[in-house]
C-alpha cells in the first residue's frame, strides 16, 4: 500500500496550503471574530471606510474595483496580496505601507493572524456575494 505523503502548515501560514486543506472549524471561527475588529472600516461584500476584500488575495493593493480613497503610499507599495504579504500587514500596516492612512495598529498576536488569514482565505474569495463595481 502506497503512502501519500501530506503538506504540512507551518503556524502563520497555513492560509498558504490552498483550497485542498480544510481548516480546523474552531480555527476559522477564531479568524471571523478577528475579523470583527476590521469591521469598522472593511467588509467582505462592500466598501466602507477602506475597501472591500471579496477578491482580495491575487490583487495589487490600491486596486479593489470602484473603491478610489486609498493613499498614494498603498497604490505604489506594489503589493499583491497573498496570505505572506497580508500577514506581514497585519503584524504592522504602518511599518509596512508607511504613508498608509490605514490607522488601525495591526494584530499583533500571531495565533490571531493566522486566524484571521484562514477565515479571509474562505470568506473572501471571488463568488456569488461578490458584486464589486468594475
């Protein structure tokens, strides 16, 4: 019998294993309570004060379709988001993107971004409750 051998998640990263992991349930519920602290400025299906993130991973920061508020900073940070470059935002947004207007301090605990960057991997992925203006 033939073993297949299994990718492991590194903690912090394990948004990075794609859609073939399911993450842990208790994991990604953790990650929509995290959320909850974005929730002032961001949603997953509309812009707010800062942009939506249905479709955020694979974009160019500055980009999200019909938002138009971001900084010059965030437009020229040449970012595309991925679960590296988010998490690395998270830690610190204004270490980061210095110039951001992006006044939110980052999540600093590691446990929660990791959270936080399960649940995004789900909740905001291009789909039927994903109708930003082009």
């Amino acid at each position: 019998m033939r073993t297949l051998a299994r990718p492991i998640c590194l903690a912090g990263a394990l948004a990075l294993c794609g859609p073939l992991f399911a993450a842990d349930p208790g994991l990604l519920a953790r990650g929509e309570q995290v959320y909850g602290r974005c929730a002032a400025c961001h949603s997953i299906e509309q812009h707010r004060t800062g942009p939506a993130h249905c479709g955020l991973f694979g974009r160019k920061a500055g980009t999200a379709p019909g938002f138009g508020d971001y900084s010059a900073a965030m437009k020229k940070s040449g970012i595309v988001w991925d679960p590296s470059s988010l998490a690395r935002f998270l830690a610190d947004p204004m270490a980061t993107v210095p110039g951001t207007t992006m006044t939110y301090l980052g999540v600093p605990d590691p446990k929660d971004r990791e959270a936080l960057l399960a649940w995004l991997r789900q909740a905001a992925q291009p789909n039927k409750t994903c109708s930003l203006p082009r």
